[in-house]
C-alpha cells in the first residue's frame, strides 16, 4: 500500500457501496448528513444506487455497472476515491468471506464491476462492487475500528491469506490506500 497526497480535486461525482436495501427504507441515511447536502451544493453529480420499485437485484446490479461505465467512458482520467471498512470476518465493500475459491471468483474476479448475489448474512441479497472494480480505486481510505477486528486485521497487513478467505487483502492492490484504525 503506497503513501502519498490526494491531489486538489474540482469536480468529482461520486457514488457509494450499496446493499439491496429492505423495503423498510434503511439505506437513505446518507442522505441526512451535512456531507450530502455539501456535495450537493459543490456541484458533485450522484447516481442512485438503492433500488427502485420492482427492481430487482440483478436489474440495479446492470443500471449501477452502467451508469459507473459511462461515467468512466465521460472521465477517462477521473480520480476514484472510496471510504472502505472491514468487517471481523475480512470482508469489505459488501465482498463477504467464501471459502469456494471458484465460486469467489467468478462473482467477485470477472470482467463486471458490479455483482448481484445472495450471501449467507441478515441481508442476504447483496448488490456490491467486484474486486475488478475496487482495483481501479485510485485512493482508498479505510477505517477499521474495534479490537474484535485484530487478528483479521493482523492477517490482512501481512498478506497472509488469499482473497476469497480475506476479501480485504484487494486493498494491498488499490493504488495508494490509508488505513485508519483505534487498534493497536
């Protein structure tokens, strides 16, 4: 993982890691925040990622792969930045843990930057990023808080597993990643 500054950015749009929301409306948060209304007002362009009605997982699985590919195709030099975190069991970005490396890869390793697929978690159907996409991120930073997360952690800055068992390990191949964590 590299070290070096953000450049100064004046136009960015932005977008964050999604979840197949419950119908409950859980998922809007973001939207309450200072920082929503700021990027707003800055001018920054947001395409939704929460799903509209009767839209299935695989339905907003190809809108969000669409509307990342033309933004990419419009900013052929547009900077990536993401906030990431890590979960107790390794997992990141809505990647969880699966120890069938095939299944693993052919989910979260294929030519699409964007996967819909069912996990074994409280919210089992998922819309999320590949690791084909994260690898694109130009600067990520990441919070992982909570000694719970040690030894996951541990693993993951000395590189020691692989990636299907420590979904985090693909932040060693973002280009330039900070690690911010209350662990010590």
């Amino acid at each position: 993982m590299q070290r070096g500054g953000i450049p100064e950015l004046r136009h960015s749009r932005t977008w964050r890691e999604a979840i197949h929301i419950p119908p409950d409306g859980t998922g809007t948060e973001l939207q309450k925040h200072d920082f929503y209304q700021l990027a707003l007002t800055a001018e920054a362009s947001f395409f939704g990622t929460l799903p509209r009605n009767s839209e299935t997982s695989s339905d907003l699985a190809k809108r969000w792969e669409k509307n990342l590919r033309m933004w990419r195709e419009e900013n052929p030099t547009g900077i990536i930045i993401a906030t990431l975190g890590m979960g107790a069991d390794g997992h990141t970005a809505g990647i969880f843990p699966d120890g069938d490396a095939q299944k693993f890869n052919n989910l979260f390793h294929a030519s699409n930057w964007i996967t819909a697929y069912s996990a074994d978690t409280k919210y089992p159907e998922r819309v999320t990023t590949t690791l084909t996409f994260l690898k694109q991120i130009d600067f990520g930073l990441v919070y992982v808080c909570g000694t719970h997360k040690k030894p996951k952690l541990d693993e993951l800055l000395k590189n020691q597993s692989k990636v299907n068992n420590l979904p985090a390990l693909v932040w060693h191949e973002i280009k330039d990643t900070k690690i911010f964590t209350d662990i010590f």
